[in-house]
C-alpha cells in the first residue's frame, strides 16, 4: 500500500500541482521560494489538527477576494485543497483503509482522500459587523478562526468541484490511523556556541524515552539508583542534622528528613549528554562543528521516528525531511547522500519526502527520485524529471544519456541556478570571471542592476556539447548563454588522389561553420541545400539570422574594428594587441614572439604565435590581477553577451 499522487490546490503558490510519488524515496528540488517547503507545511496542517492555516496561506488571487467580504463580496470555492490517491493491493491488511473504500468494484484499487480548509463565510461576515474599525486588518488577524478543515473520501475528480453530494466526510482520526506522519524541519536549532542549548543531549532522552516508555525498561537504571539513593541518604542525614534539629523545635515535628529519590526518566533529562572524544578525554556536544551536530541530530531525529514507525500499525509511513544539507560542509552532504537510503530502507512500509538545495545530494541520488519545482507566472508546476525529460529528447538517447551522467558527475548545481553560461572553449572559461567582473565595474553606477557576480549563475566548460542541452534548459525555463566560436571553414580538395574537406579559415574567406552547436541552435539547413545554406550562413556572419523567443543566447565572434574574429584568441588579440606587444615577456604558451611586430591579421598571428591556449590565457589572467596598469578589453561578442545575461 502507497501514496501513488499528492495533489494541491490553492496553497501559497501551490494553485494547483500534482506530485507524483516515488515508492520509496521523493527528492523535492527547484530554486528558492519555489514552494518545496510550501508542500511539507500544507501536509503538516492537514494532518495536525493544533497547526492551524491563516490567511497568509491563501494565493495572492485569493486574498483579495477575502479582503472583499468586508463590502458583502462572496468567497464561493475559496478553499485550501490536498487530495492523496492510495494504491493497495489483495495482499494488504485493508482494515484501515476500508473506510475510505467507496467502490465495490475489485478491479478499482485506488482510494481518493480529500483535505479541504474552507471558510466559515456566513460567521465571519456575522462578526465583521461588530467591527468598527479597520476590517481589514481584523480579516487578516483573525481568518484563522473562521477556517474549518474536513476529510472526505471521494470517487472520481469531477466530486471536488461539480459533484459535491457525491463526497463522503470522514473525521482526520481514520486519517491518522491509515497514515503515520513524521516530518524533521531544517530549523533544527542546532547551535555550536558553548552557551547554546544541549540539542542533542535532549534529543537522545526523547530517543530513549521513545523507545522505552514502558516501566519496565528503566527498571535496571531504578535498581542501581536505590542503591544510590541509601548512600546519599546517610550523607544527607550528617549534612542535614543541624537545619532538622532546628526544623523540630519550632515546629514539634520528631521525624523529618532529607531523602534521596532519584528517577531515571529524571536523571535522563537533566543529568545526561552528547560527548566526543577519546583517550580519557571528551568534549561536550557544543564544541563540535555545526555540520557535524546536524548530522547527528538528524540521525538522532530518525532513529526517534523509526520507533514510532516501527510501534505504529499504520500501513503507510511518511516522514519528511526538510533541507538536510543545512549546516553541513559538501563533504558531510555526500556522505549523507550515500547513507540515508539504507537508513530508511531499514523502516517497513516507508515514503519519504526529501526537499534540498544540495547538488551533492541530488548527484547521488536516483534522477527517477526527482521532482521538479518550476515557477512560471507566480505557479508552481511539478516536473517529473527523468520521465518528462526523457520524452523530450526522444530518440536522441545519447544527448539524454550524455546529461544525465553529465549532471551526475559534475552540473547538478545547475537544477538551483537562476541562469547557466556554456562556454565552449578553455580560455574563454579561464578568464570568464575577469570579464564578469569588468563588466560590473563599468555598469556599477546602475542601482536597479544586480551585480552579476552576485546573482546566481553556473558556469559550465561545455566543450561541444552545448547543443546537447537544448531540452534541460528548456525543461527548467532557465536563462542561458553559449559563449562559443564561429569555426569558419572552406572547402579544400585533397591532394594525391585523397578525399578533399572542409578545413579551418579566416571569417572573410570562409563559405561554412564547423560549429554544431551554432547550427543547432540557430537552425542550419544542410550543407546540400546550397542557396539556402548560402544565405543562413550570411545571415550568421551578420548577426541577422531570427532565433525563437525562449532560445539561449549565442554568443560568437562579430566584426569589430574593422576585423572579424573566427575563435576567441584572435578576437581578442584583434582588441588587446598593443597591450600584448607591451608584455609580451610576462606571457606565456607562445612561440616566435619575434613574429609579434610583423604578421598581417589577428588570425595570421594567432596561427604563428600561439602554441598553448590554456597557458596563453591563464598568464593574461595573472597579468591583469597581478598588475595595476594591465585592463584587458572584453571582445565584444562576449560583451554583449554578459549584457543579456544580466538583465
């Protein structure tokens, strides 16, 4: 028996989304504020009926219509909604599920449970009129008393909204009993100042007491604590004697006395803590790093609801787990990444939740398990990530092949990003972040501009594969930018009777672009249409070719004085070549440097000077760091470029 969908309506800027539920495990990601806490507190609320909604928890849509009963507007269907659809099966114990059965029909083996927090319209209105002052802002105080929550079970969708007679109600009790809820919140109050609050000294009582609230199991500790107490009683009486020898002349009592009573369950709670260490010496639980305390506290906190898994007979179990990254180092993220399943494979008849912004955990973790959070317009939609984007690439199982491995080992960061930059070549990713950082300087002076060195981007050295990611990107909706070249290239026939072929040449000379990811991208006809290639490819040299609304921006080389560059080197020797004769002795991976002052075009020099791009480009880097007078010009392709990306 499982949740096989958890649907929500009308929750914050969850309007109206579906999730999908794994067997085991669910991995909740998407960029902040993107409703994955939003879903944990809506199934929290339902399920304890003290945790109450208020009138922060309606949509912004919806608030406004609240607002409106003050003038007599009506709030018709203005309800907070979660449905959960059940799968059981003939082997199951389905006492507990009976009562939301409502079908008698064998072959249907799913139950539909709704949640529903309503408005008390009719007493509300009642008592807006005895308000004499500011509705509104008694509105938004006090909705939460005017909320009512009820369950139904119910058989088919169209119940919810046009065939109301036909839901059943049934009391959250019935709820509870089929479904046992945990949750472990990410404000774990975790602290690591020596003055902070022992949190893991008292989560190991609640395990102990969790797991032994029966008597009988403190009786060991209560044995050993009467031999105790005798002990300290006749310290006690030599300690005492004068106080009780006074006690029983002014108030004529002959026996009185101090006694030890020592209680394990007291002892436990006050007088028991976390330590580490070892060789006769141990710290106490505050000296540890946040990272490593947050770890054991949500150890700790698991092993606490395992035992209540474990008593409960409820055939379902759902614990969910927000952010467990919190507090923790990479390292720490990983490990936790690769324990937790087998950790929770250890508990019968478990679901678990898992929200995070670690692209460690999700680089571990089945992309099957994932679920997507995008925004778009204010809503919240839910993606199934491996399904759904699998269907988008269709045949091309490579390119999905190759991103999936590829977010694996090294771009999972990517699922958290704002915006993505592929570049293509290695010199360009060396000095990426130096031109960011001009580009910053320049534009400082603009107050509605975030800096982009400050927003939230990935940068990925893509190779080519760029194309590749076509689908992902559109799949996240996320702003990208692909810094690549134009490779411009002409045909040469072959010599000695061997095959001729497209080979590499200056801009003004090439007829084709070796780039796939160009022609990708910027939807090349093939090399046979002759007149049609002709004119795309003019198009490409002149920047006129028309690309598609959601499309990344493609960034390659365009004229610039007077000279159009084919890669990124001569781009920029184009630019920065006086700069480059003046320190040429500071620069390295070149070759006859004497060549320097005397061939023709930047494409010439590149091809006779430069022996070494990745050395070439990390030494221009060093110099502009390293030296004051040193600014190197940003070619402008890659200038433009930036420009898009931080709007």
């Amino acid at each position: 028996m499982r949740i096989i969908k958890i649907g929500v309506k009308n929750f914050r800027m969850l309007t109206d989304a579906i999730l999908d539920m794994r067997r085991d495990l669910s991995l909740l990601i998407g960029r902040n504020n993107s409703g994955k806490t939003s879903f944990l507190v809506l199934f929290e609320r339902f399920y304890e009926p003290s945790i109450k909604f208020t009138f922060d928890d309606f949509p912004m849509s919806f608030r406004k219509q609240i607002l409106a009963m003050q003038y007599g507007g009506k709030v018709d269907n203005l309800a907070i909604q979660m449905t959960l659809e059940i799968e059981f099966n003939g082997e199951d114990d389905l006492r507990q599920i009976s009562d939301f059965i409502l079908d008698l029909d064998e072959g249907n083996n799913i139950v539909k449970i709704l949640f529903e927090c309503s408005i008390d319209a009719d007493r509300l209105v009642r008592d807006l009129e005895l308000v004499t002052s500011c509705k509104e802002r008694y509105i938004k105080k006090n909705l939460y008393k005017y909320l009512v929550n009820r369950v139904y079970a119910f058989l088919e969708d169209e119940d919810v909204t046009k065939n109301r007679q036909a839901l059943v109600q049934k009391d959250i009790s019935l709820v509870r009993a089929l479904i046992n809820f945990e949750v472990i919140h990410a404000r774990r109050d975790v602290a690591s100042s020596e003055g902070g609050k022992k949190v893991l000294s008292k989560l190991t009582t609640q395990y102990f007491n969790k797991a032994n609230d029966d008597q009988e199991h403190f009786d060991p500790i209560n044995e050993l604590l009467i031999g105790m107490d005798e002990g300290l009683e006749k310290k006690y009486e030599e300690f005492f004697n004068p106080f009780l020898a006074g006690a029983k002349k002014f108030l004529a009592i002959d026996n009185i006395k101090v006694v030890s009573n020592l209680e394990s369950k007291e002892v436990l709670d006050n007088c028991s803590q976390v330590v580490y260490g070892g060789d006769g010496g141990f710290l106490p639980e505050t000296y540890n790093g946040l990272g490593h305390m947050n770890i054991l506290y949500l150890l700790l906190a698991i092993e606490i609801r395992k035992e209540s898994f474990n008593k409960s007979k409820c055939q379902i179990n759902l614990l969910f787990i927000e952010e467990p990254e919190a507090h923790t180092h990479p390292q720490i993220q990983y490990v936790f990444s690769t324990k937790i399943k087998s950790i929770l494979s250890e508990i019968d008849n478990l679901q678990t939740v898992i929200t995070t912004h670690s692209s460690h955990i999700v680089s571990q973790c089945n992309f099957e398990d994932i679920r997507y959070f995008k925004v778009s317009n204010g809503e919240v939609e839910i993606k199934n990530f491996y399904s759904e984007l699998e269907r988008k690439y269709g045949r091309d199982t490579d390119s999905f092949n190759f991103i999936t491995q590829y977010l694996t080992l090294s771009a999972c960061e990517l699922f958290f990003a704002s915006k993505v930059v592929f570049i293509e070549g290695l010199a360009e990713r060396v000095l990426w972040d130096y031109f960011v950082s001009r580009f910053d300087d320049l534009h400082g002076s603009d107050e509605l501009q975030v800096p982009l060195s400050s927003q939230n981007i990935t940068v990925l050295e893509a190779g080519a594969n760029a194309k590749s990611f076509k689908h992902f990107i559109e799949f996240i909706g996320i702003k990208a930018l692909i810094i690549t070249d134009i490779d411009t290239t002409i045909y040469k026939e072959g010599e000695g009777g061997r095959k001729g072929g497209y080979v590499a040449c200056c801009v003004s000379e090439g007829t084709h672009t070796s780039n796939a990811t160009i022609r990708h991208y910027l939807n090349s006809p093939d090399f046979t249409e002759v007149e049609k290639f002709q004119a795309w490819f003019d198009g490409l040299k002149s920047h006129s070719l028309q690309v598609a609304d959601f499309s990344p921006f493609i960034a390659y080389q365009k004229t610039e004085n007077g000279y159009h560059g084919r890669s990124f080197e001569d781009a920029f020797v184009n630019i920065n070549l006086d700069l480059i004769r003046d320190n040429i002795e500071h620069l390295q991976g070149l070759k006859n440097v004497d060549l320097i002052n005397d061939v023709g075009t930047p494409y010439e020099l590149v091809d006779k000077v430069l022996e070494k791009k990745s050395a070439f480009a990390s030494s221009l880097l060093f110099l502009a760091l390293a030296s004051k007078t040193v600014q190197w010009k940003t070619p402008l392709y890659i200038e433009e470029g930036i420009k898009w990306l931080a709007k």
